[in-house]
C-alpha cells in the first residue's frame, strides 16, 4: 500500500473527529457568545481545513506517517479538552 493512499485513508476519520471536536467547541463558546447557530460537521471540517491551510504542519516525509497521524489525534484531543476546561470556567 503506497503511503499516499495510506496518508489520504487515515485523513478521513482524522477530519471526521476534528469536525466533530470543531462543533462541540462552537457550540461551548461561539453560540452562546455571538447567538448564532451552531455548526453542522461538515461545515466544521471545511472551517478546520480553511484554518489549517496557511499552517498546515503534516511533514510525513521528516516525521514518518504514523508520527504525523498521531501528532494530528493528539493535537486535536488536546483543543477538545481544553476547550471543556474553559468551557467549566464560563
């Protein structure tokens, strides 16, 4: 299996939970604050990949594919989890 395809299958379920974790901090902090409705999962993924593309880091060739995967899980458990602390404070 070519690591391109391997890159692009993992990026699925990748995108799926950062859109997930993107609706539940929306819903936490913007609806509440601004009033607005909240987000759908894929507009939340199209937001994400909007944000990400001047500072997208997925380096697969200098960090290896399975680093790069699990760098993006954590770094996306970390903003859900934060954001529910914060969350606690408002």
């Amino acid at each position: 299996m070519s690591t391109v395809f391997l890159s692009i299958l993992l990026s699925i379920p990748i995108l799926l939970y950062q859109g997930y974790v993107a609706t539940q901090l929306w819903s936490w902090f913007v609806v509440p604050t601004f009033q607005v409705p909240g987000l759908s999962i894929p507009i939340a993924i199209g937001l994400c990949i909007l944000m990400n593309l001047p500072t997208r880091g997925f380096h697969e060739k200098d960090e290896g594919l399975t680093l790069s995967v699990s760098f993006w899980i954590v770094k996306i458990t970390f903003a859900w989890v934060a954001g529910a602390i914060v969350k606690g404070f408002v």
